[in-house]
C-alpha cells in the first residue's frame, strides 16, 4: 500500500517579498497575537488536496503539467482574521481573472480526482498568523505589495520535530501572454 501526503497547489512568494512580509508582520502586530507562519511558508494557496496517494499524485502532476495559464500580477492590499480557524490574513481585493481561473481549474481537476475541495468560495489569501482565536487588532493601513507570479507549485506539508515545512515537490510555468502585433 502506498503512504500518503499532505499536498497542495501555491503560488510562492519570492524571498524579498517574504521577507517584507516577515518585517511588517512584526512591526505590527503584538507577539501574543497568535503563531507568525515561518517565512518559508508563506503561499498563497490555490487548491488544497489533503493526504493523497503517490498514485493520485502523480495524475495531478500530469494534469498540472499540461495546464497553459498565464501570468498575472496581484496587488496584496488587503488584511482580514478569520476567528473561527485562528487565521490572520494578507489578500488582495482584486483578484485578477488569471489568478481565479488557474485555482478554479486546479480546484476542480482535484475534485475530479477524488480530493474533497471546500463548498466556500476561493478567497487567494496568505496566512500571516495562526491559532489567531481571540480578537486582533488590524492595522489600519494595509500594504500595497505586488505579487507577479509566473509559476505555481505542488507542495507538500510535513510536520517535522514539532513544526510544520512546506516543500515545494515540483512547479510549472505559468505562460507569458502573447502580444499581436
């Protein structure tokens, strides 16, 4: 029997980008305002698959493969905690239709292969904080990052001497955009 894996499809952020994020995070909010996400692991998720088989894996990888999408760019403009999971998030209020349409397509090609997908709306998001149960303090300003993602990812999460690493598995070209001229 083959052993199975937590994975998911993200964009990564690119080590500048993290480490704004990391020096922001800090400035901002108070220390006991739940657990930072390690720079490392901070994505933004587009398709959640849970604990698959190597079998099931490898059809996503072939499917992730032949996907042709484009780049895009998103602005990171806007900040949010969910309560309920402990989330306190950094997304953007625009989501540009590339972006939608690539988590849309790799949502339902998992679903197709077996992986329950979330009924809730996708919502491109990166958790900055987590076990953020109690009520945080937001800072009024939001920063105005820009994202420009020209690959995505297959990750695995692993929970190793008590904390939890994603590692990327392996990532495709997402497509420039051709101009007529």
């Amino acid at each position: 029997m083959s052993e199975s894996r937590r994975l998911f499809f993200a964009l990564a952020l690119p080590p500048v980008l993290q480490r704004r994020v990391i020096r922001w995070r800090a400035a901002h909010f108070e220390q006991d305002a739940g657990r930072p996400v390690a720079a490392a692991n901070l994505h933004l998720t587009l398709a959640f698959l849970g604990e698959i088989s190597e079998v099931r894996a490898a059809a996503l990888r072939d499917i992730a493969g032949r996907i042709h999408s484009p780049t895009f760019s998103l602005t990171l403009d806007d900040l949010g905690h969910w309560p309920r999971p402990g989330v306190v998030w950094l997304g953007t209020r625009r989501a540009p239709n590339a972006l939608l349409q690539l988590a849309s397509l790799l949502r339902s090609h998992a679903a197709r292969n077996g992986c329950h997908q979330s009924t809730l709306p996708f919502h491109p998001h990166i958790s900055l904080l987590r076990g953020a149960t109690r009520p945080v303090a937001l800072p009024a300003a939001t920063p105005q990052w820009q994202l420009d993602a020209t690959e995505f990812g297959l990750y695995e999460s692993r929970y190793l001497r008590g904390r939890t690493r994603y590692q990327c598995l392996q990532s495709w070209p997402l497509v420039m955009p051709s101009s007529c001229e």
